[in-house]
C-alpha cells in the first residue's frame, strides 16, 4: 500500500494561475483538485475532503471572506489565501476569519510550497501539539519555551520575562509559522472586551525583542507582519 498522498484543492477562476499552481502542486507529488467558484470549493470540500485549500478571493459568485466563513462553520481545513487583494485590511480580515495563511499575488512558488508544508504540519500538530503536550516545551533556534515552568530560555539563559511577556511569547509558539493577527491575541490573551488598540502589544513585543533577540531592529524569533499581526519562527526558517 502505497503512502497517502496529500490533496489539495485549487480554487481559483483565472485559468493561468490555476495551470501554474497545478503543475508545481503535481511536480511534489500532491494530488490536486480544481474549481472556480466559491460554491464548487464548498461542494468538492465537503464530498472530497481535501488536506488543504488554496483559495483566490476574487472569485466570481461568492467573496472569498464568505467562503471562508461557509468553510470554518464545519471543517478546520487549513485554508491559505492567495489573492491578488494586498491591502492589510483584507489580510487582516481573511486571517480573523479563520484562513491559516495569506499569500499576495504575485508570489514566488519557493515560499509558496513552504507555507503550504507549514499549514498541513499545523493539522497533525496543533496548538495541542504531540511535542508540546508530552514535554511541554518548544525550541527553536536556542529559543526554548518551558511551558511547564512558564520560562523562556535563549541558549539556556532566563530570558526575564513578565508574566504578560511570556503569554505572548507561548502563544505565539504554539501556532509557530503561522500568522496570529493583532486581534486574536488581544482577544485570546486580554479578553473579548479589549479594544483594537495595537498599541499595547507593541509596548510588550519591544520589550520582548530586547530580551530575547540578539538583535532586535533584525529578529530571527518573532516576525512582524506589518498591519496584521505576528508570526515565531519555525527550524527550518533558519
């Protein structure tokens, strides 16, 4: 028997970019279904049962933030957005929204691949992850995450950090590669009541690089995503 190959799902109406996408999908051996619109996503998604969707918000019957909604109702299949739309505004909400990733058009098909090994690493290890739930601990890169001790070392050094400081920086690790947009981790860490005022993650975050970071103006831990939110890094980024 031979290994499960992954499936994903193409949904996109501009015929070119589907040819392209499909042929370097096939080229690492994905197996790859195609549509182009946002009611055939929801119907190939719910009789085909896909391990991924890239998903174009323009399509033509439907916005893609309602796709997205339609699809997060029952099913957490990772979703990465690839649109031609690069206001942060629209990233920012497809991502609050319930989509794993966001890719801007035009895109290289290097990063492409890795954001899509990023999300389906996501499905098998979730903010539950094996690692984390059976040694309670993330490291990357000299970075280590205690989350037992609730410490965050930087090789094996304390990294000092505030109670606030260390719910950021767990948080952050638990969803690593991916982004976590400034309104999640008010929401998640502040509470539903917290306003969208920005200002007092980026007090923290400042805080948090000249602590952990060996140079904070270049982090190779914690990356901005300008507009939208925050994202750890992953081992194979460095």
């Amino acid at each position: 028997m031979g290994v499960k190959r992954d499936k994903i799902l193409i949904a996109e109406d501009d015929a070119a970019i589907s040819r392209l996408l499909k042929t370097l999908l096939k080229a690492q051996n994905y197996d790859v279904l195609e549509t182009t619109t946002g009611e055939g996503a929801l119907a190939v998604i719910s009789s085909h049962c896909p391990d991924l969707v890239l998903l174009d918000l323009g399509l033509p019957d439907m916005d893609g933030t309602q796709i997205i909604r339609s699809i997060r109702k029952w099913t957490k299949i990772p979703i990465i957005v690839v649109s031609a739309r690069s206001d942060e505004e629209d990233k920012a909400m497809a991502l609050d929204m319930g989509a794993d990733d966001y890719l801007a058009k035009p895109f290289g098909s290097i990063e492409l691949l890795a954001r899509i090994r990023t999300a389906l690493r996501h499905t098998r290890t979730t903010a539950e992850d094996e690692g984390i739930a059976l040694h309670g601990r993330y490291e990357v890169n000299g970075l280590a995450i205690d989350y037992k001790k609730y410490r965050v070392y930087v090789d094996g050094r304390d990294a000092g950090l505030t109670p606030n400081e260390y719910r950021i920086v767990a948080y952050l690790g638990r969803f690593a590669g991916r982004v976590v947009t400034y309104k999640t981790l008010l929401r998640e860490l502040w509470g539903p009541q917290t306003g969208s005022d920005n200002k007092i993650l980026r007090v923290h975050m400042a805080s948090i690089r000249r602590k952990i970071e060996p140079n904070p103006d270049e982090p190779r831990y914690i990356f901005t995503e300008t507009g939208i939110g925050y994202r750890m890094a992953e081992e194979e980024e460095y």
